[in-house]
C-alpha cells in the first residue's frame, strides 16, 4: 500500500452519503487516503457519536473476515461496528471507532515530535503488544501481516493507539494449523509460532520507525532502546515472546 496523508484539519461536514440502515452518514470531511481506501468523519446517529467510514478497494477483504473482525473487542484494536458492499462506488465500506489518524501521519504533523522523551514511545508499543497478544490469543489465531506505523491509528485526545487495517491480516484455524503441519512436516504449534515470530520481527520494524522519527535522523544512543529492538529480530528460539516483551526494561 502506498503512503498515506491526512487532511490537515479539514472540517468539512457536509452529508455526502448514508449507509443503507440509515444509521450512518458520511462527510466530506477527509481523515487519510491512501492508495487503497480513503477515511472520512461520519456520524452514528442512534448512538449520537462520530464515527470513521472507510471506503475500501474490493477484493482486500471477504465477508468471512467481515464477520469475525466485527466480535474483535479490545481497546487497542480499532473497533469495527458495520460494513457493507456498496454497489454505488464500487467499494467494500466500514465503519468503525473514530481515530484522528495514522501513527505515521501524527508523528509528522506534530513538528515538536522530535525530542519526544522515549517513555511516550514506551507507551505506545506496551499498547501494541497488548493488541497483539489479545489477537494472537483468540480461538482463531489472527496475525496482522501487514504491521507498520501507517496501519496504526491514533486518537489524539487521548493518546491511545490501536491496531487497524486489518483486511490483509491472516485467520488461522485449527484446521489451517493441521493443514501447515502436514505440508511443512512441523508442529501445527511450530506453524503458528513462526507466524509469530514474524509479527514480532514487524513491531520491532514499527517501533523502530517511531524511534528514529523521533530522533530525526541521530542515532539511537539509549542502550535499553537499542537492545529492545534488536531483540525483536532475533532468530528463532532466542527471540522473546510477546510476554518478555512486556517485562524487557523498556518497558
């Protein structure tokens, strides 16, 4: 996916469409667009909230997924309320919590971002792994597959990030586990402890990202930060687990 970029304050509310419950309507008033969806302010109106409604690409997504992403409940997750086929323009459209926008585009519009101390960063990745681990706990495993600061979303009131575009995440059954085994001749439990492993390899990519932005192009000097992410990227067995991640000392 290509890059992303926000609308820079617009506070356009003028109705463009409603959903086919009634129950939602769209702005103009633009939240981010990237090459594969565009992000607009809408408004829940049983519930008298705002909401985001993403107009999606068709084919990044199937109902199966739809369905499932709907009963995710974690506040580090970007909670997904509705979603639907619109004929009309020829996307798959969502409506989810509102965000103010991406982690990529925050750190970019906030100029004085650089110098930020590290214990916000710490901050936001204890609240990705919390994401991660409720994802990867679930009866269906669900691995993000496409984990960077883009697809990470702030609300900036209140600083909480949370884990979103999940349309190109994978759902691992148990079924799709014994599938693994059988093609790989491994484990089903070694399967899915790869897949994880590669997540963490994308987190530590992620806070990386955050790091560096930060510093504007000076080098990581703090130890702890730097042992931190290099431990993301371990190999095998002697990388941590989301768990020790929690416990190492940046955190």
């Amino acid at each position: 996916m290509a890059g992303s970029s926000s609308s820079g304050g617009d506070d356009d509310y003028t109705v463009e469409e409603t959903d086919p419950s009634g129950d939602y309507t769209r702005y103009k008033n633009l939240i981010e667009e990237s090459s594969s969806k565009s992000v607009f302010k809408g408004y829940d109106r049983p519930n008298g909230k705002e909401v985001a409604w993403i107009k999606r690409l068709k084919g990044m997504i199937v109902a199966e997924k739809e369905a499932y992403l709907m009963r995710l409940n974690h506040s580090n997750v970007l909670k997904c309320y509705y979603s639907w086929d619109n004929q009309e323009t020829n996307t798959l459209d969502q409506i989810t919590e509102n965000y103010s926008g991406n982690l990529s585009d925050f750190i970019e519009n906030h100029t004085n971002f650089s110098g930020t101390s590290l214990a916000v960063i710490q901050n936001w990745s204890l609240q990705i792994i919390e994401a991660l681990l409720y994802l990867h706990e679930q009866h269906i495993l669900v691995i993000q597959n496409n984990l960077r600061i883009e697809n990470l979303y702030v609300v900036g009131e209140s600083g909480t990030v949370k884990i979103g575009d999940l349309s190109d995440a994978t759902f691992i059954t148990t079924e799709a586990l014994l599938q693994m085994e059988m093609e790989a001749g491994d484990p089903a439990t070694d399967a899915a402890g790869r897949a994880m492993q590669e997540e963490i390899q994308r987190f530590g990519q992620c806070v990386l990202q955050m790091v560096t932005k930060s510093l504007r192009g000076k080098l990581i000097i703090d130890k702890q930060c730097k042992n931190f992410i290099k431990s993301c990227f371990l190999p095998g067995d002697t990388q941590p687990t989301l768990e020790e991640l929690l416990h190492q000392a940046m955190l």
